[in-house]
C-alpha cells in the first residue's frame, strides 16, 4: 500500500509547521480529520474488493463523490451556511 504520502504530511509537514509557528486546534477540523480517516481506510479496503488488486473505475467515481461532497461542505461551511 502506498500510504507514503499521508504519513509524509501528518507527521513531517504538520511537525515542522508546528515547530515554526504553533497550530491552533479548531474543533472544524474533527471533519477534515474524519474524511481524512475514512478515505484512508476506503483506500485499504478498495483494493481487496471486486478485482483484486486494482482501483476500479467504481472505487473512483466512490472517491469523486466523497470528494465533491467535502468541498461542498467546506465552502458551506467557510460561508457560515452550515453548522
């Protein structure tokens, strides 16, 4: 699996930020943390479903739409229409 990236910007990219200027903890981001969790175990799910060992065209239209569904929600959210 290639979760290289993910570990690369939680601990490298987030420790170093936190290092040169401390990051203040909003409770907006327990979304951000939960699409991020559920994309990565989707992610190590997906490929031991239907064809084994691919990412089919279905898990990909399942990861736009998850996708489309964040933003929406974020830029409702920045614009004070949800929560």
């Amino acid at each position: 699996m290639y979760y290289g990236s993910q570990i690369f910007n939680i601990f490298l990219i987030i420790g170093v930020s936190a290092i040169l200027c401390p990051i203040k903890y909003s409770v907006h981001y327990n979304f951000d943390i939960i699409v991020l969790l559920v994309g990565t175990i989707l992610f190590a799910i997906f490929p031991f479903t239907g064809k084994k060992h691919y990412m089919t065209r279905f898990n990909g239209i399942i990861y736009l739409i998850i996708y489309f569904i964040y933003i929406v929600y974020s830029i409702l959210m920045a614009n004070g229409n949800i929560g």
